[in-house]
C-alpha cells in the first residue's frame, strides 16, 4: 500500500560526492535483484526510464514518469576535500601473473596511479521525503550497508535505517505558509505551481541514473 515515508540514513562514516537520491539508490539495488543492472556508460544511450521495478510510486508531470521521492537533505554537514590514492607497490609485483609482469600500466587501466581530490561531507544523517510501499522500501534499503563514491575504502557506512510513515506528501512538493517549495529537480513545464518557492532553473537529469547524459533536459531544481 502506497503511502507517505520519511526516510532516514544514520551514518557511520563520511559521504564521499554528492549525496545519492534514495530513488536512484533503489531502483539500483533492485536491477541488481532482479539481474536487470547492466554496466552502462555515457556514450551509449540507455533504455527509456520506468522498466525496473521500484517500491516507490512514479507519476507523470511534463510528460515525464518521475519517483514521488524528494532530493537528499543532510543533517549536521561538515564539507571537506580529501585526497584518494592508488599505486602499485612494486615490491608487490611477484603478486601478479607472470603474463602481466611483462609490462604493466601504470597510466591506464586496473593498475592506473592516481592522487585525487574529492569532497567530503561529514554527515550525522540524510533524509528523504518519499511515497510508496513502506514495505517494500524498508526491504530493499536492508541490503544497503553503505551509499556514495569510494564505499570499499571504509566512506558512507551506513548504521541504520529508520522508515517512519508521514501522512504528508513532500515527495515533490512542501508546503508552508509562504507557498510551495520544491523538494526534487523536475522538468521544466506547465504543470509546476505558479507560486513554486526555492527553485532555479536547471540543465540535468530528472530521473535515475541521475548522471547518464541520456536523462538531461531542461528542469528546476531545489535552491
């Protein structure tokens, strides 16, 4: 039964990027469940959105299906850059195939060096606004045990999962007494509210994954 959520994430450990969008996360875990989670990438086009199963409702607006799922809110963040790096001990060279001691790169491919800034945000938890199947959410963030960039390395642990039902819907929309504030990026169209709050105009996707370049197109998002 589709109903209102609040979703919560207490974490362990920093984010490493950007903060994901739950329904993103989701529908990710779920085309891995289903054997659905083909390894994509920005030059090729990927399917139109809407085949993978997901626990949280979609509806149209602009013409477009879009997750009834707010944009992350991080609680209590500390904004940082650290720098990750790699590079093959060359006293660990005996640990290779004999084939592969022949030459090895180190400029490009599995054995590529490199020394990178990334940012960092040192988050208590993240929440998002969503509406769907309390259920089938609750059971799909169980697998998750950690979320953002560079998780093998100890980032974005997750301790615990709170899902609590909320008779609101801020899925997209919050409304206050000063009028309607945009809660997630959404296409930019007609069926917007005329007296839409907290918005700026935008070029970018609307739907997961959120940075294929096949999603983009002109939208609004949360400012």
């Amino acid at each position: 039964m589709n109903g209102g959520v609040k979703v919560t994430a207490t974490l362990g450990s920093p984010v490493l990027g950007e903060l994901p969008f739950l329904d993103a996360l989701i529908e990710y875990e779920m085309a891995m469940h289903h054997g659905m989670a083909d390894k994509f990438e920005r030059a090729i086009a990927i399917p139109a959105y809407g085949n993978i199963p997901s626990p949280i409702l979609r509806r149209m607006i602009g013409g477009q299906l879009i997750p009834c799922c707010s944009s992350p809110i991080a609680c209590h963040a500390d904004n940082t850059v650290e720098y990750i790096s790699k590079r093959l001990d060359v006293g660990m060279a005996d640990c290779l195939d004999d084939k592969k001691r022949i030459k090895v790169n180190m400029t490009g491919g599995a054995y590529k060096s490199y020394h990178l800034p990334f940012p960092i945000q040192s988050i208590t938890h993240i929440v998002w606004f969503a509406v769907g199947d309390r259920r089938g959410i609750k059971k799909s963030l169980h697998r998750m045990t950690s979320i953002g960039k560079k998780r093998s390395v100890g980032y974005g642990r997750v301790i615990d999962w709170t899902i609590e039902a909320v008779e609101q819907d801020w899925s997209w929309f919050a409304t206050t007494q000063s009028g309607i504030v945009l809660m997630r990026p959404l296409p930019d169209c007609n069926d917007l509210p005329q007296d839409m709050l907290g918005a700026r105009k935008d070029y970018g996707a609307v739907q997961p994954p959120m940075w294929h370049p096949s999603r983009y197109m002109d939208r609004v998002v949360p400012c």
